[in-house]
C-alpha cells in the first residue's frame, strides 16, 4: 500500500476537477479518458504506447473524496482537505500508477 499526500496550490473546485474531468486527466495523466463520475460508473484510461485500462468508481463526494478500483487489481482512493496553502490531497492505493502522475500534476500547478 501507498500513502502519498501532496499540497496543491490550488482550491478544492480546481483539485477534483484536475481529477474527475476527462479533458484535464488527459493533459496529465493518459492520453484518452472516459469517465462515469457515479458509484458503479466504468473508467477508461487509454495511453500513447497502447495500454489501456478500465477501473470501477467505488465512491464519490464531490471535491472531497473518489475511489475507484483497477481492473479487479488494486484500488485507489483521493481525499482533498483544504489547507492554508491550498489543497492537501491524500491518495491510497494499493496499484502505484498514480504515484508518478500525481507527483508530475503538482509540479504543474506549482508553476501556474
């Protein structure tokens, strides 16, 4: 398991939309995002090289939290909490592909 939080310049709105609005996880996370932003709604991941993955959406509270399950393999959960400099966003998971993509989004918006 993988317990990773970042604090992100950037207000709860704008957190849960870098992660539930297809277009913007398809500027920082796969290339091609279909999403069903509803307990039991299927996830589409698609990336350049070819792979593709499917998730499970577990639970969603907007902007406060989303979890969801890959392919029957793991499972990751996103907390937002606010905090003086931003948003703290807490992610568990017990599959690691959002490790590097979360890391590379917080830089993102650390420069704008």
């Amino acid at each position: 398991m993988i317990r990773k939080e970042i604090v992100l310049p950037a207000g709860r709105d704008e957190v849960w939309a870098a992660l539930t609005d297809p277009r913007q996880l398809e500027e920082w996370f796969a290339n091609d995002v279909e999403l069903d932003l509803r307990t039991g709604g299927e996830a589409r991941f698609s990336w350049g090289n070819g792979e593709s993955r499917t998730a499970i959406v577990t639970e969603v509270e907007p902007e406060a939290r989303l979890a969801f399950e890959w392919d029957g393999e793991g499972e990751v959960e996103f907390t937002l909490d606010d905090d003086v400099d931003g948003t703290r966003l807490t992610v568990v998971e017990t599959s690691p592909a959002w490790t590097t993509a979360l890391a590379l989004q917080a830089s993102a918006l650390a420069v704008v």
